[in-house]
C-alpha cells in the first residue's frame, strides 16, 4: 500500500537540492512512500513519509537513537507539513538545511540542531521562508493530543480505516 513512488523520487529530490547548492550540505534525508515506514525515513534529520497520493509527512531530528518527529505543536494542538504536495517537498527541505546551515554550531549533528531548535522555532522559521509560508497551514486536531504517542495512535487507527475503506 504504497502512495507514492519513493525510489524514484528520491533521487530526484536530491539532484534538484544539488542543482540548488545544497550538494555538500551534512544533513541526510529519508523517503518512504507510505506510513509503513520500511526505509526508515524517520532515522533522518529530515524525514519524508508518504502520506496519500504523491503527498508526504515531514517529520524532523531522527538518528539512529532517535525516531523523527512530526511538526506538532502541542500548545495550539495542530500539525504542520502533514501533507505536502511532491512538488514542494524540495522547497521545504531546502529551507530545513537552510535553518541548520544558519544554526549548526548548536550540535555536533543536524538531528540534534533540529531536536534542540524544537518544533516551535522550526514552525517559525518555515512560516516566514519566502519557499514555505504558503504551505505553512495548520491542521488541528479533533481533540487535544498530548504527545506524538498519542498522534502516532492516531494515524495508526486513520490507516485502519483507509485500509477497511478500500477492501
């Protein structure tokens, strides 16, 4: 149950970041095309998880310790970039190491530049880009969600249905 084409769009993804000037950059990126999540995109700083039909879910500071997140931010219970269009998805990573470029002398790792800007300061910073504000639509939530635990169980239960739906 695949939504998107992964091995054929990475490489894309990562020859248009190339042309950009963004070839030399450390920071890694992980693509998979469904929530299955088999090539473990969320091991990555920046993490592409295919969401529905060419769309993905961005979720940010992975490592080989530590799983990435989704942009959620808790106080205003909504997510970001849960769903952005194939097109676009070099925009955002381009501005997301663009924010580590300008911020690395926070960890010795992009994931761990990422993990201690948080989520609000990378909220902010994608708002304002001149690439990504237009993409910067917030999601809320049906009801509060305490923590990506809770959202994850959330996603897990929309797949059930999606998958009841299509039998």
């Amino acid at each position: 149950l695949s939504f998107t084409d992964s091995e054929r769009y990475l490489p894309k993804v990562i020859d248009e970041l190339e042309k950009r000037g963004w070839g030399n950059s450390l920071v890694s990126i992980g693509l998979s095309g469904c929530v299955a999540q088999c090539s473990r995109p969320s091991l990555h700083p920046i993490g592409w998880i295919g969401s529905g039909y060419e769309l993905y879910m961005l979720k940010v500071g992975g490592d080989n310790q530590h799983c990435g997140e989704p942009l959620i931010d808790y106080d205003e219970n909504v997510i970001y970039l849960y769903q952005v269009p194939s097109r676009r998805v070099v925009d955002v990573t381009e501005a997301l190491v663009e924010l580590y470029e300008k911020n690395k002398d926070l960890g010795k790792t992009p994931s761990e530049v990422f993990r201690r800007l948080g989520n609000k300061k990378i909220i902010e910073w994608l708002k304002s880009h001149e690439k990504t504000k237009d993409l910067m639509r917030p999601h809320k939530f049906d009801r509060k969600v305490e923590g990506y635990k809770e959202f994850h169980d959330l996603l897990i239960r929309r797949l059930e249905e999606v998958r009841k739906f299509s039998e």
